[in-house]
C-alpha cells in the first residue's frame, strides 16, 4: 500500500505509512515556536520582547537546508554521497551493521509470534498482522530524512549522572521516506521508523559550560530557511560528538478486526547503540529494567529493590540513572492505548507495593505511596515516554500537590 504525501491524515502502517494528524499538529507547534523566536523584533514606540532561544526546529525547508550543510544522515555516518539507503548500505559499515541489527530483531519478533499463532505478513489485504517489510532497510528508493533538530539543555542533568557528562545534548531525529515516480505519478510518504542521532554539547576549555541559552538564539532575525541553517550549522550545532543512535520504529501493526478490543495494535522496537569504529555497540536503554531477567533472578531483584530505597529523593525528583547491571538492551512498547497496557509497565511487572513500604513519603515532593513510586518509575521508562511523544529523560513538571 503506497499512499502520497499530500493527504490529510493518512493512516500509520508498520510497511507503508506516513505521520498522523497528531504528528502533524505537534510540526505546527514547533514552527510556530521557531518563528517566534526568530521573528523581527518590534519597530521604534513598541516594547520588545527579549527573544526566546530556539528549542525545536521542524521547519521542512530549514532542515531541507541543514542536510546540505553536513547534516544529512549518511554525512553523519560517513557517506556524504550516499543519496539512498542502498547506497549507504554499500559505503557506510555502520549503517550496514544497523540494518543487520534491526532485521534480527525484527525476524526473531516475528518468528516468535508465528509460534503463537499470530503470522505477520509484509504485503496483505488480509485481516492478519502486517510486519515492517525489511527491504526498505536498503532501498534505492529511500532514505532517512531529517524531521526535526531538538535542543535538549536540559539533558545535562542526567549526563552529569553517566561516565560522560556533557553540557546537554541535542537531538537529530530522523525518519525513513520514500520517493519514486512511475509514470506521471510521483509517489512519497514516510514511514514510522525514527532514528534519533544524539549528539552531546562539549564544555569550554575552562571545564564549565558555556552559554547555551545565548548561543541558542539569533543575534537578528533570520527571515529564509537557508539563512537559519546557516547559523544552526555555525553556531547551536557546532563542535557537537555523536553519543549515541537511537531507534524508534514501529515494525508490527495488527488491524483493528484482530484486535478488536482496543482498536488495532502496534509494536515499536526501541533500541540503543554506540559506535565504535565500523561496528555498533548495545547499550542499554535508559531506566528500562529487563524484566525477564529480574524476574528470573530473585538476587538482582533484591538489589534492585534496595537501590531504588536508597535513591528515593532523586527519583522523587525525576533525575536520577539505574545502573546498567539491571537494564535490558531492547524494549517493544505496545499502542494504542498504550496506557493500558501491562507490557508497558515494566516495574508493575515484578515490583509490588511491600518491597517499598516504610519510606519517608511524607518528605517528598511527588511520590506519596508505594504504588506511586512504582508507577512514577514506569511513567520515566523510554517505552511509555514513547507513547507521551516525549524523549527519555525529560522532567516532570506537576505541582507539588499533584501526588502520586
């Protein structure tokens, strides 16, 4: 199923979708906040307002722009030339060894819903399930585009908790399109598989960090797309280092008549990777536990358990890193109505509301019970951010009087 860019709010699909009306909601929001904050600034008798720094770019032509000025994803894997993915599956090793990953992962899912009775199929009009069609990974009609350019200051929190603390990180997401023509018709639309290049921002010589919310916004405005680039290549993104790949795709979706409960499904892979020469590297994902194995091991429990005791004032806070020894490497997390899912409530999986009973509640600002410690730790897993649209690591905002 094929579907042009031009529609409304076409429909998401695992093989061939494009983005949702929410999606497109959230684009608007952001250019809006770009604008302003590049807007001209007030004429003589009228009161200036200071400008705001730039926190998200979504702009089509800026990041058009930007990709041309060293920040097209195959630049940053290191194949300036590759125009498609089955180019870059030719020059870059790194990418190569992403598609290999992800295509494992995707036939070990869909091998292990076959043995329980639940085929997926690449191509159907059936009402069975539809599985991410994997050649895409290595098309010569696709390629990963940039969608967004995300400043995410704020990150320098929980870096400061990690063997590499930086002064906060900003984000590359990009999302996998396609584009052909056949004929007089043009076909194009993208697909619901993000990857998301987080680069960290250095401190100065000094050791402290430099003055990001200034470096974030424009001495002048910027009226034209290509001027923006320009100074975001310049300035907010120079000097950054890749920290890490994340992935974010959507390779299952099951039809509203299979699941008819809770109108359709769909499955999202999460995964972490650091490079390291020509190869990828795991990592674990960010306060996701791995449940099979805590469950399997009433040991690791017990520490994770005491850990969690022991760091309730950070947690509390929303600031804080598990350590890496009770982690899981790869996460799938289940929509819609994600909320209610029980996969997406990993530590409601084999906590219980004794193993934090006795704890000092009445000093914390958010938490107020056992069972809202345990699902404050879910709500900071990357599987139900996921379906918050928000990225792993940011804050709670709530009142103090809004309590768990």
């Amino acid at each position: 199923m094929k579907r042009s860019a031009a529609r409304n709010c076409p429909r998401a699909f695992a093989s061939a979708g494009t983005d949702t009306c929410v999606a497109r909601a959230v684009r608007m929001v952001a250019v809006l906040v770009l604008a302003a904050a590049l807007a001209p600034t007030a004429s003589a008798g009228e009161t200036a307002a200071l400008p705001e720094p730039v926190r998200m770019i979504l702009d089509r032509p800026t990041l058009t722009a930007l990709e041309s000025k060293g920040f097209a994803f195959g630049t940053l894997l290191g194949a300036p030339r590759a125009a498609t993915l089955a180019e870059l599956k030719s020059a870059s090793p790194v990418y190569a060894d992403l598609a290999r990953r992800v295509t494992a992962d995707v036939t070990e899912l869909k091998a292990e819903m076959a043995a329980n009775r639940r085929p997926l199929l690449e191509v159907t009009d059936d009402n069975v399930g539809r599985v991410i069609d994997l050649r895409w990974l290595g098309s010569p009609l696709a390629s990963f585009r940039l969608i967004g350019v995300v400043n995410r200051t704020d990150r320098r929190d929980f870096t400061a908790l990690t063997p590499s603390p930086s002064c906060g990180e900003v984000r590359l997401v990009y999302r996998l399109a396609y584009h052909f023509q056949r004929g007089a018709t043009t076909y194009a639309s993208r697909l619901p598989v993000n990857i998301n290049m987080v680069l960290d921002v250095p401190a100065r010589p000094s050791g402290d960090c430099p003055a990001l919310a200034r470096i974030w916004t424009p001495a002048s405005p910027l009226p034209d797309p290509d001027d923006v680039a320009g100074w975001l290549a310049a300035g907010p993104l120079r000097g950054l280092s890749l920290r890490q790949i994340e992935i974010n795709a959507q390779v299952v979706r099951l039809p509203s008549g299979m699941e008819t409960e809770l109108g359709g499904q769909a499955i999202y892979l999460m995964r972490v990777f650091r490079i390291d020469g020509d190869q990828l590297v795991p990592k674990p994902l960010e306060n996701t536990p791995d449940v099979a194995r805590l469950s399997a091991d009433a040991a690791l429990k017990a520490r994770l358990v005491e850990y969690v005791r022991g760091h309730l004032a950070e947690i509390d806070r929303g600031v804080y890193q598990l350590p890496d020894a009770f982690l899981a490497e790869k996460a799938l997390s289940f929509s819609t109505f994600g909320s209610a899912r029980t996969a997406n409530h990993p530590f409601a999986a084999f906590f219980t509301t004794a193993d934090f009973a006795g704890l000092p509640y009445e000093s914390l600002g958010y938490v107020a019970s056992p069972a809202g410690l345990i699902t404050h730790r879910t709500d900071r897993a990357p599987r139900r951010q996921h379906l918050h649209r928000l990225s792993p690591g940011r804050r709670d905002r709530r009142l103090p009087s809004h309590r768990l």
